[in-house]
C-alpha cells in the first residue's frame, strides 16, 4: 500500500502540462480552431443579423484563418508546447495544421460568394458601417431589377449620408431608455432599427424600394429551423390531441414574449392585465382580446 504522499506525487506528475504528446497537440490545435467556427454560427443564428451583413461576417472568418495560416498560430498553448516536441513530430503537425487551414479556406470558398459583384457584396453597403455611394446603389438595383430614378436616389442618398451621425445617435439613444425600461443589459442595434428611424422622418422612396427588397431576404434559416424544433417540442405523441390554433398560439407567446417571470409578475399587477388574469382564473372557455 503505498503512502498518500506518494499517491499525490504521482498525480501531480500525471495532470503536469509539461507532459503533453503530439495527440494532445491536435486536440488543442482543434479546439481553438474551431472556435472560430463557432463564435461565427452564434452571430449568424443571432436574432438582429440581416443579410447585408453576411459579407464581413464570412469575410472576417476567412481573413481570422488566413492570418493564423500566414503567421503559423496554431493556438497559443499549442505553440508554447510545439517547441518541446523532437523536429519531426513538429514537422508533422505544422504541415498537418497547414493542410487543415487550407481545407478551410476551400470549404469557405466553395460555399460563400466573396467575389466583388457577389450578391452579398453588394448588399453589404445598406448595413450603413460608411455612406453610401450611389455606383454601388445602382450596382445593387441592377442585380436585384429594381427599377429607381437615378437623379431622385442620388438626392435621397445625400440626404442620408448627411443625416446618417444623428440618425445612429438618435437610434441607440431610443433604444438605450426602451431597454433601461425592460431592465435589459445588453441590445445590439440592427440596421434595420437605422432604416425604420430613417423613413419615419424623411421621404426616400427610391432608397426604401431597394431596402424594403433586400431586408426581407432571410440571412439564413436558424430562425425557420428554431420555429420546427420548438413545434415538434409541442406537437408530440402524447400532446397530439393539440388543435392547430393553440400549437400557434405557443408558438407566437415563445418568440414573442421576452418578459422574465419577475417582469411578467409586474404585468400581471398593472392594469392592463387584470382583464387577462380574470379570465385566466375563470373555469369556462374564453377568448382574450
């Protein structure tokens, strides 16, 4: 039986991380790469993202890889630990770690468009990150068949980019004191919140048919594939006496309702819920309004 300071010695030398193998490399290698990817598909399957921002989203993934690949960063506890492995084994890694940023970059290009005439560029200037040019407006209309007057979206675009400062200050000043209301701690402006305040004070019909048209393409389908999961989450096998009307009902209270139970139970005191607590508390059917 061997004594405990034996036994915490030995475990001590087991969990050192100057005992590290060219396995354990990869499995940091890995992770730290694939963090990337990850951090990516949380802001594409984000509720404030629009489709004129997939450009740069994608764009920054691709440049992030590039760097690593041109500069050789494999992740910074994989590159202390590479200097302590015999020139063969770092050889190997380095050209497999390579070859894996190479794969990327393909897998990147072959799905994502990230030439200059790409849809996605061209959409990319209505997310108003700088003012806009009226060649790449007319680019945009072309591709999408948007018929416009040159002259009047000329006048239009001017008029935005002179008011574009006030336009994100007076956004993020609203929806600072509407989310301080809500006892929200965090809320990411959506250009789309930008377009709504800048056609609620100027006449811009000519810009508001472009932007009407690509605001309501879909950046992608997490929000679709969402809806499906939490439906399917209803609708099952014991739950199938369900009428279609309700299963839409807590559909829409699911996405529509971000109250936490401490902001619902000051609802239900106000006055405008004690209709809806009546009826709740009552045993007949009703429909509330």
């Amino acid at each position: 039986m061997e004594p405990n300071g034996a036994k915490n010695i030995e475990e001590d030398t087991v969990s050192n991380d100057d005992i590290i193998t060219l396995p354990d490399l990869y499995i940091y290698f890995v992770h730290n790469i694939m963090s990337q990817f990850n951090n990516t598909i949380k802001v594409l399957e984000s509720d404030y993202i629009q489709v004129t921002e997939l450009y740069a989203i994608f764009n920054k993934l691709r440049r992030e890889i590039q760097i690593r690949q041109e500069q050789g960063f494999y992740g910074y506890k994989v590159t202390q630990f590479l200097k302590k492995l015999p020139p063969n084994k770092q050889n190997k890694f380095v050209g497999d770690a390579q070859q894996v940023y190479t794969r990327m970059l393909q897998y990147l290009e072959k799905w994502f468009d990230f030439s200059e005439n790409s849809f996605y560029m061209l959409c990319a200037p209505l997310n108003l990150d700088r003012p806009l040019e009226l060649d790449k407006l007319c680019a945009l209309t072309t591709n999408l068949g948007i018929q416009v007057d040159g002259d009047e979206l000329f006048t239009e675009m001017s008029m935005l980019n002179d008011v574009l400062p006030t336009l994100k200050s007076l956004t993020n000043d609203a929806e600072l004191t509407l989310f301080q209301e809500q006892q929200e701690h965090h809320h990411r402006i959506s250009v789309s919140e930008v377009w709504v305040e800048f056609f609620k004070h100027w006449e811009a019909p000519n810009l508001l048919k472009i932007v009407q048209h690509v605001l309501a393409i879909p950046p992608s389908n997490a929000f679709v594939e969402r809806v499906f999961s939490v439906m399917k989450n209803l609708w099952t096998d014991e739950r199938n006496e369900l009428q279609v009307d309700l299963v839409k009902a807590e559909l829409f209270v699911h996405f529509n309702y971000k109250m936490t139970c401490a902001e619902f139970a000051g609802f239900l005191k106000t006055e405008a819920a004690k209709e809806l607590v009546v009826a709740a508390r009552k045993e007949q059917k009703y429909k509330c309004k």
